[in-house]
C-alpha cells in the first residue's frame, strides 16, 4: 500500500501537543481523514481517528496493522507538515 497524497492543515493551540490535522490517500482510491498530528517529545506522529467509547477509552476508527506502515504514515505525515507554510 502506498501513500499517494498528504495533506495538512496546521493548528496553533496553546499548550497542546496536537499541532494539527491531516488526510491521507492510499493507492489513490482510499482517503483517511481526521489523523491528528501530535508532536512528540522526540518526533512529529499521526493519531489515527478515534471515538470515545461508553468507558472512557478511546477506540480507533483505522490503524495500522505493521510497523512498515506505520512508519511511513509518520513520516509521510511530518514531512507534508514541515512542508506547509
């Protein structure tokens, strides 16, 4: 599976770690909103979409089953993010 599209949308939320929003598209035929972009202690990572369930914990909507895919989803996340003005 290979990311063809990043876009980001940057956030200026004071005292967050969440520094704002991306959407991905996969193989040009599967768009994955709602991915926020969290920065780290040590790095710039995507937090896949969630909801909220009844006890409190949350629950993603999409994740990544691999750690290859993981980190291309990071990197392809910080990268579009460094990018934007």
């Amino acid at each position: 599976m290979e990311i063809t599209s990043v876009s980001v949308q940057k956030e200026n939320k004071d005292n967050s770690r969440m520094i704002g929003y991306a959407e991905i598209i996969f193989d040009n035929c599967l768009k994955v909103n709602g991915i926020r972009i969290i920065k780290g202690n040590t790095r710039i990572f995507a937090a896949m979409p969630n909801k909220k369930m009844q006890d409190g914990k949350y629950k993603d909507y999409v994740h990544p089953i691999n750690t290859e895919l993981r980190k291309k989803i990071d990197d392809a996340v910080e990268e579009a993010y460094n990018k934007e003005d």
